[in-house]
C-alpha cells in the first residue's frame, strides 16, 4: 500500500526537485534519509519501491548531507520553512543509514574520511552514534551488519578520532583561561562542548564493545587508547 502511494502520488519525483532546491533542501534530505531508513528493514533481495529510491537518491544525497565544507555553516539546530531540523541527528542517521543499506561501500568510502583531523566533530559523531545504534541492537537483520563484521574498518578510525578529540580537549582547555576577547572564549567553549560529548559517546561505545578499543595490529595505539580511556574515566568520576 505503501509503496503503491508513492508510485501514484509522484512523491519521489517532487521529493527529488525538493532536494536540489536551497530552500527546502534540509527537509527533502531528512524525509530521503527516513525513506532510506525504512527501506533498510527490507531485504535487499525484495525489488520494492523503497530500494530503488534509496539507490535513486544515493550519489545527491550524499553530496547534500556528507560535505564537510557547509559544517561551518550549519548549526547544531537549523530552521527551515518554519521545520526545526537537528544537523547532528540527521548526519548521524544517514550514515547509519548508509552503514545498513550498503555496508562495504559505506565502509571504503565515508568512513575513511574521517581520518582527516581536520573532518568536522559533527561527522566524527555521526560515526560513533552508529555504532552506538548498532551496539544497542538487540535484534539485527541477517543483511543488516554487526559492530563484529565491521571491526576491520572501524576500530582504526574510533582510536584515531578518541586520541585526536581528547588532545584537542585537553588543548581547548588550555586555552580558555588565556583568551581575552568573549567571543574567543565562547569559541573555545563551543569546542570544549563539542569534544567533551563525542569523548562522553566513545567511552560509552567502548564500554558497551570493548574490542572497538582494542582490535588492532599495532599494540602501541591500543596502549595509548586505553591511557586515555582511564584518564577520561577518572576525570569523569570526579566530577
């Protein structure tokens, strides 16, 4: 019934125009990114509308939601046409949207990205809210991937990111007390508040699968990561 409304409605079609348009281009990705959701839940076997949207819509959307370049631009909440849209859940849920309905594609290629120190938190957080979806799964689809199967291509990046985003904690606080102009000072708080939530979300992720910290070929990292895991804990409990 579903689908036999989209076919008759021309919902995609107006959907699609809705995407290329600036104005109502944040509401069409959440809508494509829920659409792909759904479309996840189906087999991939089964040749049903929602597929072939999701398979439609995959190179723009991409090129809509995962662009580092309009992270700055973008708050965490944006307004638009009266919608309030949440950057943060909407990246996040399109990559674990992407992780479901194409997980080697999505693996080779949106994730490696992230290895750029300079790929913005928000991304970084999208990746690690996944994983905490998945982790959180207490029933996986048989096409749907598990945090196992993806080891090989996250664990390197979930250090990376945890060193990369305490260092640059630690560096935010350094700094605050130093700066003298206000709005230095509530740049550098917005940094703190950024790195200080995706390490809160790393230690919960590597609480929940340790082996996210842990599986690696060079033991150097790992011996690193965990020094850091013990010392956010630490700070965490005294606070």
């Amino acid at each position: 019934m579903f689908s036999y409304f989209l076919c008759q409605t021309g919902f995609p079609r107006q959907l699609r125009k809705a995407l290329e348009s600036v104005r109502t281009q944040e509401i069409a990705a959440t809508c494509y990114v829920d659409l792909c959701k759904a479309a996840s839940f189906v087999s991939p076997n089964d040749d049903t509308i929602l597929r072939h949207i999701a398979e439609d819509v995959e190179d723009v959307l991409r090129e809509k939601v995962w662009d580092f370049s309009r992270s700055s631009a973008l708050d965490t909440l944006s307004s638009t046409l009266g919608y309030t849209i949440n950057q943060q859940s909407l990246i996040s849920n399109y990559l674990l949207t992407q992780l479901r309905l194409k997980p080697s594609k999505t693996l080779c290629t949106l994730v490696p990205t992230l290895l750029d120190d300079n790929a913005p938190f928000m991304f970084k957080q999208a990746l690690v809210d996944a994983c905490l979806a998945i982790a959180s799964e207490e029933r996986t689809l048989p096409w749907n991937p598990t945090l196992k199967s993806m080891y090989d291509s996250i664990c390197t990046p979930l250090r990376h990111i945890f060193i990369q985003t305490v260092q640059v904690e630690l560096s935010s606080r350094s700094e605050i007390p130093s700066i003298g102009s206000k709005k230095a000072n509530n740049s550098g708080d917005k940094r703190l508040q950024s790195t200080a939530g995706l390490v809160q979300s790393m230690l919960k992720l590597f609480r929940m699968d340790p082996y996210c910290a842990l599986m690696v070929r060079q033991m150097c990292c790992v011996r690193r990561t965990c020094k850091l895991i013990i010392l956010k804990n630490r700070e965490i409990r005294r606070e």
